[in-house]
C-alpha cells in the first residue's frame, strides 16, 4: 500500500487547481480520475467559462474574484497558455429579477464600476443584441472568457512538474477513514493518505454516502454560426447573461473561432451522473434557438455545434469549500451550481491552505459543508464511515 501526503479524487477543474496548490507546499500527492484528462463526462469541458466580478449570485463572492482574476493571470505566465480573455460582460433583466438588481448590489458594496444602459443604448452599443423595451442592462468591464480545457491542462502540468503523481482512468471505488490514516481503494490498486479530498464534481454524491443533498443537472450549450460578423467577435461583443423572465437565464459568449456560443442556465433534467442522455435533441434546441432569434441580430440558426454538460447544484447553489465537519482529514471542494469554475483556482488555493492547517485569508464560511447537516438525502454520510461506492454503468 502506498502512502500519500494527500490524495486528491476527481481531475476536473477543481481536482486539478487543489492537486497543484497541494503539490506546490511540497506535500506528497496522488490524483485520482475516472476517465482521460479533459474528459467529456462532467462539467469542466465545453471551450469557455465566463468569469465576471460584479457578482449577483452574493456580493461575498466579490473578494474572492478579485483573486481569482488576479490568480488567473498568474497562471497564465506560469503556464505560458493563454487562459484568460477580457471581453466585458453584459447583464440585462427586469427591475423585479435576480440579476440586474443583484449585479447593482455587489457593485454597491464593493465599490465596483458598473454602466446602467437602457435596451436602446444596448442595441447602439452593441450591434449583435435586440433587446426589447422594459429590459434594463448593465455593462461591466471586468469580465471575460476562461479557456476550461487549457485551464485543467496547465494545472496538471504544473502539478506534474511540482512532483504530484496522476492516475488517469483509474476510479476510486472505495475509501474508509482508519485511526491513523485514510484508505482509498481503486480499481486496481489500494492507497493510503494522511488527507483525502474529494473533488468529484457530479459524482461527489455516490461517493460521500450522501453527506451532500446534491443534484445533478443536465445542461446543453449550442455553438451558431456568426458568418464572420465582426458584431460578434469579441472587442464589439461582451459576454452576456440575460434574464428573460425572473428566474429564466440565458448566456453567451463571443465568437472565438468556433461560433457564438449562447444555452440556457439552469432548467435541465435532472439526471445521474452514470445515466445521462448525451443525445441532444429538438427539445433542448428549441428555447435556445427562439431566445437567439428574438435577442440576438444576425446570427445563423439552427445551431452548428452543441455539447452536454452537467451541473451540481446545491440546494442554496453556492459551492462546497472546506473540511469534513466531523473529520478533518477529509476535505470536499465542488457543487460549482453551474457558476464554479471562475473560482477553481482561488478555491484550490484556499482549501490547500485548510488541508494543511491555514486560515482562508478570505471569508468562505458560506460554503462551507457545516451548512448541510441534518439536510442529507439518506442519512449515512453525516459521519465519515468507510464508503463504498455505488457500482455504475460506464459510459466511455
Ligand atoms: C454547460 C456549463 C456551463 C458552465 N458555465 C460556467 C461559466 O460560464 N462560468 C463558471 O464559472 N462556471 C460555469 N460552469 C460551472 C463549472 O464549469 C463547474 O462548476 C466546474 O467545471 C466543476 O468542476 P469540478 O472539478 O467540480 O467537476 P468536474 O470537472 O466534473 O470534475 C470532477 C471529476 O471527478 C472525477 N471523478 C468522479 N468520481 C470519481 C471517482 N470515483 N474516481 C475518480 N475520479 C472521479 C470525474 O470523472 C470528473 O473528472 C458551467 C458548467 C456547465 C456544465
């Protein structure tokens, strides 16, 4: 049985960001993942990410993003990739919305600049969106695109070359805390570790024996075609989000070379990890296609491109960062709610940080797992018991 500092399960966004901030203190780690680097199967593929700062999920995000953008640029000189692209972004919705609103409150606490537009001054500004009346807007410029896959790449990487090991289709299939250290069993091979943490993305569910009330979400982006219209490339096209009716959310992101790619947020089916539908059909084109026909000018529809992708949402949609409330060992960082991903490299730095006996200079009390007691789906994971987990259909 070999032993590790740390064992890091799950190689998406998270598990790769936590891998390299552990690997960089100096500590001994293994990362474990199902399937091949950048994989389809989860939630970290797909070409882009949005990142924005004036935050209207919770203004308490707002630090953190400041370092995350910060972050961001620095493992772009570490990695020498391009990671990170500022286009600006774009919020529109109704007074009476969580959006506009919510982007208004966080730019209010945290000083943050932020243009109110009109839908008229919208569409004079920026050619590529028909915005009917009664819509408000706002514009900011510290938004931008992420590059997913590249982004998992340079983390692995750099984790590699600060010594940490990867095990690359090789799936945790058990772990079980001991006295004196952590047992992680995998398809092939048995492991030890002094910490454990689990970043398994969609997957976090079936492993922790239901310590998290998760849900697992399917989600479609589609890719149109712009023709080359300059309208769409970035510099004449921010990000945007726009929410049609309270709760209703749609987004995009500039042409980058691959078409102008626009899905809805949120309102998925809810699936299993192990058994979800990668066949996109009329029905998740529909509303997409309708929402780019009525908001957006001059783009081609049907769609060229699509991909399915999952979200993991919980119950209060904000992330799970921290230790196990009742083992300090073990360690959960994921559930991004589909708005992870921005924060993977500031959360792999914070929770390294917690593994390794630190404060968070920052205030992550929030998304911490303490929230979730009581609120279990089956109660077994509420203490940290050995775990198997649930045998499932493969897909690859
Ligand atoms: C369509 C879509 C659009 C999004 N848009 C945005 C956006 O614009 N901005 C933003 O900030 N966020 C966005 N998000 C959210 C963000 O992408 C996710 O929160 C983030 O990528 C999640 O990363 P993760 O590492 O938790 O999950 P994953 O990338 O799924 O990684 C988890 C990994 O764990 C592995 N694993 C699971 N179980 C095991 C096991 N037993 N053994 C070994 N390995 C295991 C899995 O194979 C997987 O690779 C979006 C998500 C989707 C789906």
């Amino acid at each position: 049985v070999r032993h590790f500092d740390a064992i890091v399960v799950g190689c998406g966004a998270m598990g790769s960001s936590l891998s390299y901030r552990l690997a960089e203190k100096g500590l001994r780690v293994r990362a474990l993942e199902q399937f091949g680097l950048n994989h389809g199967f989860g939630s970290s593929h797909g070409r882009t990410r949005i990142i924005r700062l004036a935050y209207y999920e919770d203004p308490r995000y707002v630090p953190l993003l400041l370092r995350a953008f910060d972050g961001w640029r620095e493992l772009e000189r570490d990695s020498g990739a391009e990671l990170l692209k500022m286009t600006g972004g774009l919020m529109v919705g109704g007074e009476e919305g969580e959006l506009v609103p919510g982007v208004m409150r966080s730019a209010r606490a945290h000083g943050l600049r932020c243009e109110s537009l009109t839908a008229k001054e919208v569409g004079e500004r920026f050619d590529a969106f028909a915005l009917s009346d009664g819509y408000s807007a706002v514009y900011e410029e510290s938004a931008g695109v992420l590059f997913p896959e590249k982004i998992v790449e340079s983390f692995v990487r750099l984790a590699g070359a600060a010594g940490c090991e990867f095990g690359f289709s090789e799936r945790v299939t058990r772990w079980s805390p001991e006295r004196e250290r952590i047992i992680v069993e995998t398809d092939d091979e048995t492991y030890s570790a002094d910490r454990v943490a689990f970043c398994a993305g969609a997957w976090a569910g079936s492993l922790l024996g239901d310590l998290l009330p998760l849900g697992v979400e399917r989600q479609v982006p589609f890719w149109f075609s712009s023709r080359g219209r300059e309208s769409f490339k970035p510099g004449r096209m921010p990000v945007f989000i726009v929410e049609e009716a309270p709760g209703v959310f749609y987004y995009g992101v500039p042409e980058l070379g691959h078409g102008v790619k626009v899905a809805r947020s949120h309102g998925g089916k809810a699936v299993g990890p192990d058994y979800v539908d990668r066949a996109v059909t009329r029905e998740d084109a529909v509303p997409v296609e309708e929402f780019v026909t009525r908001r957006m000018r001059g783009l081609e529809v049907p769609a060229m491109d699509s991909t399915t992708c999952l979200y993991t949402n919980t119950p209060d949609f904000h992330f799970t960062a921290g230790l196990h409330p009742d083992d300090d060992r073990l360690a959960v960082l994921g559930a991004g709610s589909g708005h992870g991903f921005k924060f993977s490299g500031v959360l792999g730095e914070v929770l390294a940080g917690l593994m390794t006996g630190q404060r968070s200079p920052y205030d992550v009390s929030f998304l911490g797992l303490e929230r979730f007691k009581g609120q279990a789906r089956s109660g077994t994971g509420r203490s940290p018991g050995s775990h198997q987990v649930a045998s499932s259909r493969r897909e690859d």
